[in-house]
C-alpha cells in the first residue's frame, strides 16, 4: 500500500497481493470514513465492497486501487479565528520622566539662499549722552625770524642766517644754523622776502634737505626792490629747510641796514599728517 497527496486529499492505493489474501482490487471506487459511524459498521461496509469486486474480476489481473482515507474539504473541521486582545498603550503610559543630558553638536548644514530683506522697523528711543572723550591733542608749529645785515655772494654757497626772533614756538627754528627743523609732520607753508641791492642780482633758494625747490631771483636793476617767494610743503618728521644764496659766479646781493629788518623768512604748520 502507498500514499498520494492529491489537492489536499491523501490517496492510499493498494498493491495486488498473492492469493489468500484480505485485499482485493476495487476499480474506481473511493472510501473515507465518517468520523459520525462507529468502526465496526465501517469495516462491514468495507469487507462487503471489497467481497463484490473480487467476484466480478475473477480471472482477471490484479488491479490497483485508491481509497480515500480523509473526508472531503466540506466535511474537515477548522480551527475557528480565535481574536487576539489588543492593548492601548496609553493606558500604560507613566509619569514624564528627567530631561537627559544635552549631546554634541551636529555638523554644520549646507549654507541656504539669502532671504530677502525686512522691513525697516521702527525708530528706537533716543539713548542717553555718554561720558565726555579725551580732549583731542592739538599741534602747533610756526616761526618767524629777521635779518638786519646785508649779504654779498663768495665762491661758496652761504646759508642766510638770521639775527632777529620774531616768533619760534618750541625753539624748532635753530638761529645758529639758520634751519628750521620739523618735530611735527604735517604740511607747511614758508614765505621768504628780501630787498634787492642795486646794480646787483639777487638770487636765492628755499632749501628741503639739500636739495632745491623754489627760486627768488631779481634781475639786474638801477634802483632795490622787495621781492618775495612763498611755498608749501609737505615736511616729514626731521626734515630741514633753509635759505641758501648762491656762490659768487655772478656778483649777488641782498641789502637790509641795522635800521630797519629788509629781509625775513617765516613759516607755520597747517595740518598735521601723523597718527590719526
């Protein structure tokens, strides 16, 4: 005897067996048992079956059979769906508990678009006056100096010194050497005025640090007159300017008695150009 699932239903067939043997083939008849009939009546049924189809194949061949050994699909019994119990949760939900330590700080993101600009919002209350400021530092320098004797050119170059002080604030004009010395940057103006001599040129220069930068000159001439140079300059701290009268290629001149001061030469500070 073997067995066969067949849609569900496990088939048993029964092989021929030798002669004096309880089974016999049963062609295309097919047995379950009723789980309502007691066992003996279905063994009676069973051997009655199988007593009829011996007596119809005698002479024949041994067939194989298949009985059905399990009811058909109506006649199973289910397990009925039994429903599971939900639980809500929230009933079960307990007091807030601590907050926890604060973690490390993320990574930066991606820098977004720029918004656009707000509008501008009200005009806030005036603030009170704040504490008055250092008194801002003020620089000063200027000079005015004179001269009272005359002055003939040599084969040299002479620098014009000075015999008479009108104005030196902080001594930055040196009467000795006749130069004015810069102790403050900044710009400056200097003027310089002479009195010719007649039948003589005058010709003299305003000196910055050896070299030349504006002329005075006066041509030959039967009677003296004033003439005068003026000029700015931007002067850094230690710069030197002077007179100088030029060396004696030509015969050169310039005339003041002690009488009365023919020749001077001032200058002052405009702005200051140091630290702000």
């Amino acid at each position: 005897m073997e067995g066969l699932w067949a849609h569900g239903v496990l088939l048993i067939c029964l092989l021929p067996c030798p002669v004096g043997s309880q089974t016999s083939s049963i062609p295309d008849q097919r047995w379950w048992t009723d789980p309502n009939e007691a066992p003996s009546q279905q063994h009676a049924a069973r051997a009655s079956q199988e007593q009829k189809a011996d007596g119809a194949q005698e002479g024949l061949p041994p067939q194989p059979r298949c009985v059905r050994c399990c009811p058909p699909p109506e006649k199973r019994f289910y397990p009925q769906y039994q429903p599971v119990p939900q639980i809500n949760m929230t009933i079960l939900k307990g007091e807030k508990g601590d907050r926890g330590e604060r973690g490390m700080q993320g990574k930066f993101g991606k820098t977004g678009v720029a918004g656009s600009r707000g509008h501008a919002g009200p005009k806030g209350q005036k603030g009170s006056m704040g504490a008055p400021g250092e008194r801002c530092k003020s620089h000063y320098a200027a000079f005015s100096v004179g001269r009272k004797k005359p002055l003939h050119s040599n084969d040299y170059y002479q620098t014009l010194i000075f015999d008479t002080e009108f104005v030196n604030l902080y001594e930055h004009f040196n009467m000795f050497t006749g130069k004015f010395y810069c102790y403050i940057p900044g710009i400056y103006y200097f003027s310089l005025n002479v009195h010719t001599w007649n039948q003589k040129e005058t010709y003299l220069h305003i000196m910055r640090n050896g070299a030349e930068v504006v002329i005075l000159y006066a041509q030959v001439s039967d009677r003296s007159i004033m003439q005068s140079q003026s000029v700015m300059l931007e002067l850094k701290e230690q710069d030197e300017v002077w007179v100088r009268l030029y060396k004696g290629e030509r015969e050169n001149a310039v005339f003041s008695d002690e009488y009365d001061t023919y020749i001077t030469f001032s200058g002052h500070l405009i702005k200051y150009s140091g630290d702000p």
